[in-house]
C-alpha cells in the first residue's frame, strides 16, 4: 500500500517536472530574456554527533553566525542552506547536550556556489557537553580531556599533524583547522609530541585535572631545517657537493635554461649544434641546444648548479647558476670564434661579516663563514676578522651569499661592480636562529568582514610562546580610536592566557562608540616580547570590518529545546546593536508563530547606557510546543533603515510540562 502511494506521489512529480521543463522551452523559444547572474549560492556539509550511531545525526542546527540562515541535519548528518546573500560567514553547528562547534568560516560566492554546485563545507564532529554526570564520572575514574591547536608554517591548513601522548599508545590527528583532541585521559602530567613530514618535531606538556579538559599551549610547527651540506649550498656547485647528481632520480621542480651561440675559427655563426654540449657538473645530465640553440635543465632540486657548455672537445665555458629560490634561471653563452682581447678592467668586492652574540654584541671570532659571489667561481671563506674579498671580478651585477651555522643564510641583491672599481660593502651582520615569538592566529580573522557590532567586541591573539603581558599590552595600538582594553594572563579574562592577548572594544564611553562597517586595524609592535625578554621579529598588524546594525543575539536561541517562556517574567528577549523606531515594534512586525488561540504583546526598552534597544515578546506558551518568532524588515532603526539581518527567525521547543509533588498536610 505505502509502496503504491509512493509511485502515484513519484508519477505526479514527474509530471509536474515534464510541464514545468516544457513550459521553459516554450518561454526560452520566444525570446526570454537570460537571467541574471544569480544573487544568491548555496552551501552543503555535514554535521555528525561524536558519540551517536550510525543514523542517528539527525536535528543538528547549523547556521550562519549573525544571520537568520539556518538548517537541519538528515539522520546521516547532511544538510544544505540556500539563498545565502555573497559574503564570508562563520558556519556553526550545535544540538541541546553537546558543545557549539564552530565549523570554518567561508567565503560564498553565487555565481559559483549554485544549488546544484553548492559549497562544501568540512565536516563537523560534536563532542558530548560537560555535563554534570559526565564530569564526576570523569572525576570518579581519575580521568580528562585535552583540547588544543596546531599552526603550520606556511600551510593554509593545519590539518594532518600526528599528536601523541607520550608514554602511551593513545595517537589522533588534526583536523583541516589544526585542532585536535584527546578524551578519558589519565589525570597528571604528560608529555604531548607533534609530528608531521618536512616539519621539526615539536614537545609540549600538559596537566589534566580529574573530570576537566585541560587546554594545551598552541604549537607552531617550522619547516625543518636543511642538512648541513645543503644548509650552505648557496656557496658551492651543487645541492650536494659530496655525491653525483643522477638525471633519473630528478624530482625538483627547478628549471635552467638558456640560449647558446657558436662560432667557428672564422667567426661564423655554427647552424649545426650537434657540436655543442651543455652539462651540469658533477652530474650525467647533459643535453644539446635545438636547431635555434636553445636548451634546458628540468626537475632539478633547489641549489647552486655550475652550468658547463662546450664545443667539440674545446674547454668548457662554467657558469654558476642560483636556482635556489627561483623556479627558474636564464643562462646564456657565447662560444668559439677568434679569440678577442679584453680592454677592461676587472674589480674587486670586500666586506666584513659580523657575527651577533647571545647579547647582540659582536663576536670576537666571526671565522669560517662561507661567503659566495653569484654568477662567479669565486668563493670564501672569512677569517677571524669575518674579513672576505673577492680579486678579478668583471663588471656586471650580482648576489652575495653568505651562510654560518646557527645563523641565517644572508642574500644581498643588485651588487654593482664597475671596471677596476674595488667596492667595499662595509659590516654584513648575520642575523642568529632564535625562536622569536610570533602572532599564529587572531579570532575574527585578519581581513574578516560584516563582524557584527556588540555591546563588548572581543578580539582574540595567539602567540606562538608565552609573553611578557605588560610588554604586549604597551605594544598594542588600535585605530580608528575607541574605547578598548588589552588583557592578558590567566585570569584577566576568561579568553585571555600568558600566550593569549584578549582585547576588548565597548560602548560604555558614548563619545568612542565601536562604529558600524568601519575598517578597524590593530598593531603590535615588535616590542611586544617573551619571558626571556626577545621581542618578536618585526610587527603585527591585523584588521576586520564591522558590519551594519542588527540583531545580536535572542532569548531563547535558534534550535533551543525545554525553553520556559512566561508572559511576566520569562519573556522572548530580543537583542540590537542599535537604537530602534519606536513605532515599528508591535506585533505585526515582531511576529510568533503558530498564533491559533495565542495572545501576545511586544514592548520595547533601551540601553540608558549604550542607547541600544531590546524588545520583549510576553506570551504563555503551550508546553511541549514548536515555536517560531520573526523579526520582520518593517522593524526600523531610530533614522528608519532596516536591519542588515532581517528577516530574522528562531526556532525553538518549549519544555515539557513539569510534574510537582505535592505531600498532603496530614493533621493529628
């Protein structure tokens, strides 16, 4: 029977699509219009309970933070939001007993992001809430939880990372945003590693408390460093100046390539270019220039490569080539012909390098740094002095390069040298390795826009090592100017820690209000320093877009269940990040649903101190009930705009009826 109704109900689709595809057709064949490129996209995901079955993810909310657009999760966790205006969103994800989760924030774009191509967004897991049981279960078995976060340098993802406890077999992996988490962890101290390929391994501890999640201190991960062969290739022939490159086992991504020129004894131009070889030294890869003496090295690994061209058996000509941060190098030459007598002059170049001690103060020995001239054979090695120089060194323009051990690899460019000129480049500092402390990640993100205004707007920076606070918060500079605050340190802020600086914008101060769509740009200078007294290595600077005036939050909130809602002291509280038009509160644009048999005011009441408006719907609610209220865009600000995120609806479900026992008075 059931099966039966569902093929007449699939038969009326059907035919309902053939009219509908027709119709189009028809409209298409006389000459409609195009549309437009559309103005709103869509986005899809999905969303999964840590702890439910398979099948059992349905009634999770997801939503775009800020906005009204809001959907439901299928029993596998699917779900898709459409009609979603262009911009960036923070996506979030929450169900009553588990912890709001913040998915990712997002960049829409319509014209790619269409129904039928929506935009994917990464999946979320919710964990269970800390629930009173589940903390003193937790308590009762000595065990915990960790949270935490992993940044890698100069990936756009964290996602990957390996995280062990050390000590136990316990292993989990960080998801696309760099968090990981570990539960039923025994209580104490331990010992958390990181590891992930062509990163330096990197340690940190972490004390769990029975029952608690403790959160681990942010890591950074760094590229790892080159050997040490390779860590002064900017100075020798080769990547690898102790072993033979083999063409077959190539897998860089480096090029050089070049055009040659040949010439007889005479002074003709050669037309065959079989003669001619071009080879990297100490290695078997050697190619011949094509019929327009053009040729080319590929999947070479980064490094320093002497290039040799030749005729016949002739001497070669050698060229040193850097494709050590390029992805590719012009190399050209010009061979045989009659030899040609030189009237100029060659130069010379000299300098001094200095090596920086603990105390920046210069080393008495700056001995053994290698120093090379790009484009040259010419290498050196500098003495006690750090005194180097290079003789016989043709006119022309070139790099210098200069590595030692424990410092970083310098590169000076645009070295001129003129004819017989000897230029001295006077003292080259190396600058030492040292783990400088750096911003690894800001909440809203740098560039962030439409954040919406608040009554405190709570801007969050983390560090990559723990921080002198007082330092920071000197270093710490806000424009345009407003009312804020710079805390940091346990304590000064539940957001804030020795590694978190929290600043807080507000609007307690009417004469420095926070601004709505204003560019804020925040600075922290270089003085900001660790513990140890480094300061980081040049500044910071990030910025977000507030956003027009609207709804903030609500009371209940979208996709709250057992709510209690009394028409006189438990009413439907709406707050705004403006002042409000008096008039267009009431109940035709602040409207409740289902309204059958219900009887409701709306009222409205401002801030004394910000001048912000909230409105209160009394109504009594019917236990047990699915409600819905809507802020409609007839409720106007006090000079008559819309509100930017209406219309604005919640969905909620009232508690259920509450059972009172009563004990019947007994007399005697």
């Amino acid at each position: 029977m059931i099966a039966h109704k569902t093929a007449q109900a699939l038969a009326v689709v059907v035919a309902a699509l053939s009219l509908l595809v027709t119709g189009c057709e028809d409209f298409i064949k006389k000459g409609a219009p195009l549309a437009d490129t559309p103005k709103t996209g869509s986005l899809a995901g999905s969303a999964m309970l840590a702890d439910a079955k398979e099948g059992g993810h349905a009634g999770i909310i997801v939503f775009l933070g800020g906005t009204s657009f809001a959907a439901r999760t299928d029993e596998n966790g699917s779900y898709m939001i459409s009609s979603i205006p262009p911009g960036e969103y923070p996506i979030m994800a929450e169900r009553a007993g588990y912890q709001t989760t913040t998915v990712e924030r997002v960049r829409l774009d319509p014209a790619l992001h269409t129904n039928e191509h929506p935009l994917v967004v990464q999946t979320s897991i919710l964990e269970r809430d800390a629930s009173h049981t589940t903390q003193t279960k937790a308590a009762e078995t000595k065990l915990g939880s960790i949270r935490g976060s992993v940044a890698v340098m100069g990936e756009h993802s964290g996602e990957g990372v390996r995280v062990a406890i050390g000590g136990t077999p316990i292993v989990t992996v960080t998801d696309e945003s760099g968090t990981y988490r570990f539960i039923n962890v025994e209580t104490g101290r331990h010992v958390l590693t990181f590891n992930k390929d062509g990163f330096s391994p990197r340690d940190t501890p972490v004390q769990v408390q029975p029952g608690t999640e403790a959160q681990a201190m942010t890591v950074m991960l760094e590229r790892a460093a080159l050997p040490a062969a390779q860590a002064r290739a900017p100075i020798v022939a080769t990547p690898t100046s102790t072993s033979t490159l083999f063409r077959e086992d190539l897998k860089g991504n480096r090029t050089i390539y070049g055009l040659v020129e040949a010439f007889d004894d005479d002074g003709k131009k050669l037309a065959d270019y079989s003669r001619v070889t071009v080879a990297l030294d100490n290695s078997d890869y050697a190619v011949q220039p094509d019929e327009k003496g053009r040729y080319q090295f590929v999947s070479l690994p980064p490094g320093i490569y002497m290039v040799l061209a030749m005729i016949d058996t002739d001497d070669p000509q050698r060229q040193i080539v850097d494709v050590m941060t390029m992805p590719s190098a012009e190399q050209n030459f010009t061979l045989g012909g009659a030899p040609k007598k030189s009237n100029t002059k060659p130069g010379s170049v000299t300098g001094k390098i200095v090596l920086p001690g603990p105390d920046d103060a210069p080393l008495p020995d700056a001995s053994g740094v290698s120093v090379g001239l790009a484009g040259t054979q010419s290498v050196a090695i500098t003495d006690k002095t750090g005194v180097f120089k290079f003789e016989n060194v043709a006119e022309g323009k070139y790099s210098l390069a200069a590595s030692m051990d424990g410092y970083e690899p310098l590169r000076k460019e645009n070295i001129a040298v003129a004819q017989g000129q000897t230029l001295n480049l006077g003292e080259i500092p190396l600058e030492p390795k040292r783990d400088y402390p750096r911003v690894v990640a800001a909440d809203p993100q740098d560039g962030a826009r439409n954040i919406m205004v608040s009554n405190e707007q709570v801007i969050k920076i983390d560090f990559s090592k723990v921080m002198n606070a007082e330092t920071v918060k000197k270093a710490v500079s806000l424009q345009p100017t407003a009312n804020w605050q710079a805390l940091m340190g346990k304590g000064s802020h539940p957001l804030a820690d020795d590694d978190t600086l929290v600043i807080v914008m507000n609007n307690q101060n009417e004469r420095l209000p926070v601004k709505y769509n204003t560019n804020y740009r925040i600075v922290i200078a270089r003085s900001a320093s660790d513990t140890s007294g480094l300061g980081m290595k040049q500044d910071y600077s990030m910025g977000f877009t507030t956003g027009a005036p609207g709804i903030t939050s609500t009371m209940p909130r979208h996709g709250d269940h057992n709510i209690y809602v009394d028409q006189f002291t438990s009413p439907i509280t709406i707050n705004c990040n403006t002042k409000l038009k008096g008039d267009s509160v009431s109940v035709d644009t602040v409207r409740l649903r289902p309204n059958s048999g219900l009887s409701y005011s709306v009222t409205r009441q401002d801030n004394s101190s910000t001048g912000w408006t909230t409105i209160y719907v009394y109504a009594q609610l019917q236990n047990d009930t699915d409600y819905t209220f809507t802020v409609t865009r007839d409720v106007r600000t006090f000079n008559g705009q819309p509100l930017s995120n209406t219309p604005y609806t919640v969905r909620f479900r009232t508690a259920q009826p509450r059972m009172i026992e009563v004990t019947p008075q007994v007399i005697h």
